[in-house]
C-alpha cells in the first residue's frame, strides 16, 4: 500500500484517497502520522520487534542484537557473552530479526520498509561485510539447515496471505515456496524448526494474531499440516535425536497449573502428554502462591532446561505488574528465579499479562540470554548462575 513518490513528512496521496471524515471530505495524512499509526498497531497485537532480535553467535561467545542507538531507528550491534566490544555490525543499520547460519558464516536479516510486505531479505557474508539484498516482502523468523546451505523465512501477500520461503544459497535464490493455512508467526526465531535430515520446518502460527490462539504447525514435503488445535502453545521446540517436537501449553489457571508438556513423535505421529507437575516448587508452589500468567515457555537445544517467562498481576486493581525469568528442568524439581523486572514496556502499550522477559538459549544450551523489554539485555548459565547486565546503550524513549 505504500505511495513510493511520498517519503518523511510529505502528504500520501494514495492515503488521502482512502480515508474521509464524517462528513465525507478528504483527509491529509502525513507519512509520520501513519507510521506511529503502523508502530502501535504493531504493539497492540503483541509483535514487540526487538523481541524477535537477539541471535547467538554459534560459538556462544558474543551475540547480535536489535538495538535503537540514535535517530530511533533500529540496527544490528555485535556485543560479547560478557558484556564488552559493543559495536554496530557493518552495513546492517535499519534492521531486525537477525539468524546466524550454523557455521556463523552467513547473517540473515530483515531492512524493515514500513511494513513487512515490503520489508527486504538481507544476507551478510560474516567474513567479507558484503550484504546481499534477496527478496522483497520475505522477513523473519528464520531458521537454517544444518549445513548452513538453506534458510527459511515468511514471505507476506498483499491479500494478507502468509507463505513458508525456502532460500538456496548455492544457487542464489528461491527453492520453494508454500502457502500457510494461518496468517501470523510467532516472531521468535526460536519457534521455528528445521526438522532434520529433510527440508520440513515445524512452527507456531496463528489465525488471529502472533500471540493468540497459536497451535503447532508443520510443512513437510511442500504441504502444510495441523498438529494442535488448542490454541494455547506457548512454546516450541525438538528433542536434541530430531525425533520429537516438543511444546509447552498454557492452562487457564496457572494458580492451579503452572502449564503442560507435550512430545509428538514425528515419524510415528502419535502425541504423547510429559510428567510435569502441575505445581513447581519455586514457582506455583500452591495455589496461593504463583503467577498469574505464563507468557512464554522456551526450551534449552540440549533438553535439559527450561526458561519460563510470567507476570505478576500488581496486589492493587491499578499499579506495575512483575515479570518473572525463571529456569527449572524437564522434570520442575529445581526451579530458579533469575530475573525480575516491571511488566512495563518502552512501547508504551501492555496487554494482558504486561511485557514479559524473553529467553533466548544459545545454540549449545549453556548459556541464556535475556531480553527485559524496559531496554536491558541479560545473559547467565543454563542454571542460572553468573547473571550480569550486557549494559548496552540506554533506548531512546
């Protein structure tokens, strides 16, 4: 929809075409006031960018962020495991949604143009700096093979429509392309999976927004299957032999039910419930104890761990919330808190549950970082341990 002869501040005539008053006479608006339009739209369904943009180097020794320094726009830095030698990545200002190939050798990204219909598929030679412009319309998530040949992503229809985007980087350019029964994807990187030895992908998606009624997906051999249809998985992920998905479901009351494991066999196609607790010692101990929502259930490469994001509804009808990091094993015997904060947002918009803290595991499992959405990014141990303040520079308000 975007008039490519208007730019900044200039009037939209395509958009003055569309909208009227009451009385019927044309309405100017100004390509500033439709992009605050677009940005809060984009908070009110949940789709937070920078949460989709903290990647792991391979290695687990630095990592790539989304980060707004100046001008409010956001880029891609580099930062260490440990905090230091913050630095813009070359050529990748106006950016987010980075994934680093499993041999670190390539960066896929989004340059974002208003909207993701015209958003640019960008790929950076992590060696040589040279960035590559591949595709318009096609964003993250992404998720690689493991031979650091293929990338996926999602390309966005102007009916509104959403395909699954297969990229050859031998060859350059598209391998296939298939059309999803649903509309929206989770935009955690993390929740799209590249199911092994095969071409197949499985990934959270939604009919209605990126955060509500989300079930599993999967596409294998070019067609697109259902798997769940409760509408309340909150986290995806594979068992490290590739033989089973595995994903996290929310109850109704986590006072009750802090939330529920599942495994579904992918060559069996049999489902099976885990043995979690319904109440974890540190959490929901009992039901007078506990959060009142869990946000987002992210789990560990190496199946050992689990990050569990929630929120605290404030003591008072009016007042600031928390969110709550918390790490336990598959088991929810040795659950840690690592980190709280207000459930507020720079975006100035919370919805239920407020703005929660999200996970991210390194690729090994050993490390976790975290992104607290008030402007700070964390990293400790896999249990929790040696948790310290990447101390990036503070978010323009």
């Amino acid at each position: 929809l975007r008039d490519k002869t208007a730019r900044n501040d200039k009037e939209t005539p395509f958009f003055n075409n569309l909208l009227s008053n009451e009385k019927g006479d044309s309405v100017k608006v100004s390509w500033r006031i439709i992009k605050k339009v677009v940005v809060g739209t984009i908070a009110a369904i949940g789709l937070v960018v920078t949460a989709g943009c903290v990647a792991w180097a391979p290695n687990g020794s630095s990592l790539v962020v989304g980060w707004s320094v100046k001008n409010g726009e956001e880029s891609l830095y580099t930062v260490s495991a440990d905090g230091g030698d913050f630095a813009p990545v070359p050529e990748a200002s106006v950016a987010f949604m980075p994934s680093i190939s499993p041999d670190g050798r390539e960066m896929v990204f989004t340059r974002p143009v208003m909207d993701l219909i015209h958003a640019h598929l960008m790929l950076r030679n992590q060696a040589t700096g040279k960035v590559s412009d591949l595709e318009t319309g096609v964003s993250g998530p992404f998720a690689w093979r493991r031979d650091s040949q293929w990338f996926v992503g999602f390309a966005h229809g102007l009916d509104g429509s959403l395909s699954a985007y297969w990229y050859n980087l031998n060859e350059m350019g598209e391998a296939m392309r298939v059309k999803l029964p649903f509309r929206y994807v989770s935009p955690l990187n993390q929740n799209v999976i590249w199911l092994p030895n095969s071409d197949d992908i499985a990934v959270l998606g939604s009919t209605q927004s990126p955060s509500l009624k989300t079930n599993v997906y999967t596409v294998e051999a070019g067609e697109p299957h259902q798997i769940t249809k409760t509408g309340d998985v909150i986290g995806l992920s594979i068992t490290p032999d590739g033989k089973n998905l595995i994903w996290a479901r929310r109850s109704k009351n986590a006072h009750y039910i802090l939330f529920t494991l599942y495994e579904f066999n992918i060559n069996k196609r049999t489902v099976t419930r885990l043995p979690f607790p319904e109440h974890v010692p540190g959490i929901n101990p009992n039901p007078h104890q506990g959060p009142d929502m869990v946000n987002y259930v992210s789990f560990s490469p190496d199946g050992q761990h689990i990050a569990v994001a929630v929120t605290y509804d404030p003591p008072q009808t009016v007042g600031i919330g928390t969110s709550v990091l918390y790490i336990t094993n598959l088991q929810g015997s040795d659950a840690k808190t690592v980190l709280k904060a207000p459930a507020t947002s720079r975006f100035g918009f919370v919805g239920k549950g407020g703005a929660f803290i999200v996970p991210f595991w390194s690729e090994d499992g050993k490390k976790l970082a975290a992104l607290d959405q008030n402007g700070a990014v964390w990293v400790c141990n896999a249990d929790g341990s040696d948790l310290h303040d990447l101390n990036l520079p503070p978010l323009p308000q």
